[in-house]
C-alpha cells in the first residue's frame, strides 16, 4: 500500500507543478483576419477605441494585443477580465513594448513627454486607482525587445472576495507607434507560472482550488471535437467522466457533484489533444 500511495504522489506531482493563475492572456487562441491580420479581443476584454488583437505582434511572432498611437488617435483604454481571489502577495505580470509604426517591428520608438501607459486597478467599490506608470522616466531607450513589467498592487491586501479589474490608460503626445500588450498573468506564484509567458500548458483549470464547479481550458481545441473530461483520484482511480460535444471559448464546465475533497487528476481528450493537470477540490 505505500508503495502504490507512493507512486501515486509521483503522478500526481509530475503532471503540473505550477499554480494556476488568476488571470492568463497571451492571446494566441484569437482568430485574426484581414491584412494586416486583426482580431477582435477576448471575452471579457474591451477597448474604446484602437485595440485589436495583431497577427505576428507577439513574443516570438505570435498574436499581441496592441493599439497604434498616432495624431489621430492619441487616447485609448484597454480594460482587462474581472477575476477574483488576490491576496496580499497577488503579483501583476505584464509584457509591453513601444514600436515605430512605420519602421515596424524593427525599430523602436524613444517615449517623448505626454506618451505614457498608466496600469490602474479597481478592487471592490474603490475608484480606477493609478498603480503604475510607463513612461519618458521607466523606459528611457528605444523599446523594441520585450519588458516584463511585475509588481503587486498595494490594493489586493483589502479586496477579499470582491472583483478585481485592471485598466491600461494609453496617452500618445508624439510620433506614431504601438504599444504592443503580451503574455499576462495574475497570481500568488507567478514564478511557477512564468512558463505561461511564452508556452502556457495545453490545459488549465479554473478555479484552484475549487469550492464547487469549475472549468477545462483547452490551448488546442479544434472546433467541432467532441471533449472528454476524466477525474482520478489521488491513487489513480477513475471517478467521474463527463463529455461534451463542443468547446465555448475553448471552455467547458465541470460538475464536482459527488466528489469528495482532496487532489485530483483532470485528463481532457479532444480530436488527437491530450492533456493533464491537477485540481484541489476543497
């Protein structure tokens, strides 16, 4: 028995390391069209204005969330998914980098006064409150390669379970340039999920823990595949399935009516995908 206890913790512990974040973007999964390639953002994302998801403005040339500024569009909001669930230690991961639109993508543009992206944050019933600033001051050169920008918000320590939002405020004071947004994570660990930057797992669970249902996310889900979704327990036993015909945003809901708490394995089949994770069930 402790033989099989032991090698069951191996397989549970060699499937998925990383927390599953708050909040993940890289927008790889958006359909661009058009040329140059454009999509409309995400669910849960909105713009006023300029933001569209770019074909090949990403890390290593995938899509990026980006805006153009120029003299006739020299305001914009980009306004990011509520989640919920920071602590104190929550951190804000965010990739960015400023290009000269002309000369894109291999020149980048010196910020000059009055160019700037203020990130603001609004926890429970507190205004948009400015958190941080890029500017003229935090990014004095060129930018061309891609900025990890990591901070955490003093706010998270007094937002319990209320929703979070975050907000990018785009001024353009000079020249023609976009701002191009990549690869965003929000979490308590996002050292252990910094992976997701450039690569994110072909599966995440959400939320984890769980205090109920949760949801399968899908990085490769084909259109039309039908998805099945497997739970073992911690000694590899089978202990639900469920099956969907289809996938909404990639997503499908799962039920954990009849489940225990404890640790479990989440395997989701779909057309030649397979993937594993780990979820806490509490």
């Amino acid at each position: 028995m402790k033989k099989l206890l032991f090698m069951s913790s191996l397989f549970i512990s060699g499937l998925l390391s990383a927390q599953t974040p708050l909040l993940s973007e890289n927008f790889n999964a958006v359909t661009t069209s058009g040329v140059p390639a454009t999509g409309p953002l995400p669910s849960g994302w909105s713009s006023t204005s300029g933001f569209k998801v770019y074909a090949n403005h990403g890390t290593y040339n995938t899509n990026a969330c980006s805006s153009e500024m120029n003299a006739g569009h020299s305001q914009d909001t980009l306004t990011m998914p509520s989640f919920t669930g920071v602590t104190a230690t929550t951190k804000i991961s965010i990739q960015y980098r400023f290009v000269n639109a002309a000369l894109y993508p291999s020149t980048g543009t010196t910020l000059g006064t009055g160019d700037k992206v203020v990130i603001d944050a609004f926890v429970g019933a507190s205004p948009f409150l400015a958190v941080a600033t890029l500017d003229n001051t935090t990014n004095p050169a060129p930018l061309t390669t891609w900025t990890t920008y990591t901070y955490t918000n003093a706010l998270f320590a007094f937002a319990g379970s209320s929703p979070v939002y975050l907000r990018l405020d785009v001024a353009r004071a000079n020249g023609d340039w976009f701002l191009d947004i990549d690869n965003i994570i929000v979490g308590d660990d996002i050292t252990g999920v910094s992976y997701n930057a450039l690569n994110p797992p072909s599966l995440l669970v959400f939320p984890n823990p769980s205090h109920g249902d949760f949801s399968v996310w899908l990085k490769n889900y084909q259109a039309n595949n039908e998805v099945e979704v497997t739970i073992y327990n911690f000694i590899g036993q089978k202990v639900k399935t469920v099956t969907a015909n289809g996938a909404v945003n990639n997503k499908v809901n799962v039920s954990t009516l009849g489940l225990e708490k404890g640790m479990y394995i989440v395997e989701v089949k779909s057309g030649s995908e397979v993937a594993k994770t780990k979820i806490q069930i509490d």
